[in-house]
C-alpha cells in the first residue's frame, strides 16, 4: 500500500502538478484504498483544522511585512547601510549581501522572499562592480536560507504547530545557527575575494557617513529588534509580534521614507493574500495526507523499522539528516514539514533527542535543501530572476552548501549550540 501511495505521489509531482495539489491528491488516493466511507466526511474538516491555528495568523503577518518593506524600499536602506559599514574591505558588496540577508531574514522569515528581494536589488549591483554572474546569484540564492532560521521563522511557526513545540524556544535556538551560517558565508567570501581580487566598493571607512546610513535605516533596524525584544520578553505573542513589524513597515515605508504610496497598498494586500493562500493550501492539503497516513499508522511502522536497526540517537539523527536533504530536494520546505514532521519528531523524541534541539535540526536541514543542487527551490528562484542558467549555479554554488553542511553537522552534534539561548533566556 506505501508503494502505491508514493508511486502516485511520485508521478504526480513529475507531471507538474501543483504540490498542494499533489499532497490533496495523494491523501484522497489514500484514503480511497482504506476504503472506510465514514473517513470520507472528515477529509474535509482536516482541511481547516489543518490551518486553524492563531500560530499560523503570523504568516500573513510577516508575508505583509515583507511586502510592505519591499514597496517602501526599506531594503535599500539596509543595503546602504551594510555598504557604509564594510564596502571599504574586499569584496564588501558581496559581505553586504550576507549582512542585509539576516536582517531581512529577521523580519520576512522567509528563504524564497529574501531571494526575490536581494536577487532584484544587489545582483545588479554586484555585476556592476564586475562580480561574476554566478558568484553573485549563488551568494544571495544560499544566504536566502537563513530566512527560515533566523527568528522570526514561518518555518519554526509551522514546525511549533505540527509537533507541538514551544515557539518562543524556536526563535531563540535559532539565532546561533543564523549567526554560524553567516559567518560560514563569509569565510567563503573572504577566500574568493582573495583569489577573484574582488572590488572595494570604497576605500576608507567614513565615520560620518556610516552615523547617517544608521540614522536613514534605524525604522528597519527597529523592526527585528521589537519582534525579538517583545516576544523574549513575554510583551506579545510571535502572531501579534507579526503585526507590529506590519504597522513599523508600514510608517517607515508611507511617512519616513516616503516611497510607499496609498496607492500600492491595493496591490499589497492582494500578493499576501495570494502568497498566504498558496502557504495555507498547502497546509490544509498536507493535513489531510498526513490524516490518513496517521491512521494507517505509517509514522509508527517508519519508526519501529529504524529502532529495529538502531536506537543510537546520533546514528537515527544522520539517517534523518540524509532523509531530509533527499526529501528537501525534490519538495517543497513547507509541504515535506506537514508530512515529514509528524514522522520524524517523534522518532527524534523515542531516542531522546531534545524536541527543540531537532526543531532548529529539522527546519536548518530542510532551508539547507533548498540550495542544493540540481533541484533546489532556491536555484530555480534566482536562477529565474536572474537569468543566470541553472547548470553554472549549481557548480558556482558548491562551496556554500559545504559550509551549510558543515553548520548543519554542528548544530546536530552539538546541542548546545542550540539550547543555552533558550535555556539561559526562556
């Protein structure tokens, strides 16, 4: 019957049917061989209980933030701040990159939202400054992916919701790994610029205009620090803190910059509304899928074959891993969290791994995924936005995944690196 069920998974996906509807698909597939009629009528509440949860109102949230700071050009800010600071070292477009991608991580949550952004605004920039094609869509396609780890995460939001894991705990276990994969980042960038003698985009660190470019972007450099700050502090919930970074974005962008007008608000809402949709089709189908495999009772048959083998937890934990980075591959981040969490999380928990350490595991390997050649999401996004062919990405973007991995290895092996924020803090 699993043969079955991934086969039609399989060829679905082949066709290029959309994965929502492949998930809703392959559940109603499902559910047909069960060939219990009473499970019909219930299908469809898993639907909306699948997304009825005030946890999961914080993705429009940070979706509308995002818009909104990307129509009130409140990136550019972050942009010309990060230049002022280290544009007078070598390769100091390509550190910007990385810098502006962890703030705008801390405030979008999103790997694909960051790349669209920073694909549109930097890569220009960096091909200007005779930076290679490749290199440029490469380094901002992998520092994409500290969007879902760097709190707040959409990610860590729908992971807390699936495996009933403490949210605030997420975003705190978080900021180290964000913090790890920026610095890896910048090895990289510190080793080519050497080899490739890239630009200085200036040649002295000018204190007075540095005060300036902090002044024009302290709206944006407020917003990650009210999310943080409120939810640490128990002031509002990572849902309510998604709305305050909403009306920040939105003074910034409308009555301090100046560059967001009553008139793009229209089209605004209507992209978080579809971006929103999209996420929450997902959700609602992969519920379902995820019903009937609950009620075939293939989470527990996964496990009890692995805990045959093995109950070594670090073993359990590389075969995940390496599970992980296949699924990552080929699905989509939020579609292989609905089916793959209820599996893997308490399997994680039976060879006792700590819930949040394997929360922050999951989630980083996972985004990790996202990067790796040859199908990775955020290839085909820059590579789409930037014209840049896929096969010179793929090769160009090498070193990156390495040091990813070589973060992901740290992070799993190393608990602590994970659990002292929010042991220490929460």
């Amino acid at each position: 019957m699993l043969i079955l069920i991934a086969v039609v998974f399989a060829v679905l996906l082949i066709i290029g049917l959309p994965i929502a509807f492949v998930l809703g698909a392959t559940g109603l597939t499902h559910l047909l061989i069960l060939g219990n009629e009473a499970f019909y009528p219930v299908a469809i509440q898993r639907m909306f209980s699948g997304i009825n949860s005030f946890s999961l109102m914080a993705i429009p949230f940070f979706v509308l933030a995002g818009e909104l700071m990307n129509r009130g050009r409140v990136t550019d800010k972050l942009v010309d701040l990060a230049r002022e600071c280290i544009g007078h070292k070598r390769g100091g477009l390509a550190y910007t990159a990385v810098l502006v991608a962890m703030f705008l991580s801390a405030i979008l949550g999103s790997a694909n939202a960051v790349c669209a952004i920073l694909c549109s605004v930097l890569v220009p920039e960096m091909v200007k400054d005779k930076y290679s094609p490749e290199f440029s869509t490469s380094l901002i396609a992998s520092s994409a992916i500290i969007g879902p780890i760097i709190p707040p995460s959409v990610t860590f939001i729908l992971y807390a919701v699936l495996a009933g894991t403490s949210v605030n705990a997420l975003f705190m276990g978080g900021i180290v790994p964000g913090i790890l994969l920026g610095i890896g980042y910048m090895v990289v960038i510190f080793l080519t610029a050497r080899k490739e003698n890239f630009p200085k985009y200036k040649e002295k660190l000018e204190p007075s205009k540095v005060v300036k470019a902090v002044v024009y972007a302290l709206p944006a450099l407020i917003i990650p620090l009210v999310i943080v700050g409120g939810i640490l502090t128990g002031i509002f919930t990572p849902t309510e803190s998604g709305a305050i970074a909403c009306f920040v974005a939105f003074i910034a962008g409308m009555f301090i910059y100046k560059s967001l007008k009553w008139s793009d608000l229209p089209k605004v809402l209507l992209d978080t509304g579809i971006l929103t949709s999209a996420i929450m089709l997902i959700i609602a189908m992969g519920n379902v899928l995820g019903w009937t495999l609950a009620i075939d009772q293939i989470p527990q048959l996964l496990s009890s074959a692995i805990l045959a083998i093995t109950d070594n937890q670090y073993i359990v934990l590389v075969l995940i891993l390496f599970a992980l980075l296949i699924i990552g591959m080929f699905m989509e981040a939020f579609a292989s969290m609905v089916i793959f969490v209820p599996v893997f999380a308490p399997l994680a928990l039976a060879v006792g791994i700590n819930d949040v350490h394997f929360g922050i595991v999951f989630s980083l390997m996972i985004s990790v995924a996202l990067i790796t050649p040859p199908v990775g999401m955020c290839l085909f996004v820059s590579s789409n936005i930037t014209g840049v062919p896929l096969g010179k990405l793929s090769r160009s973007i090498v070193p990156f995944v390495v040091v990813s991995f070589i973060v992901v290895l740290l992070i799993a092996f190393i608990p602590k690196l994970v659990l002292f924020l929010p042991e220490m803090l929460l």
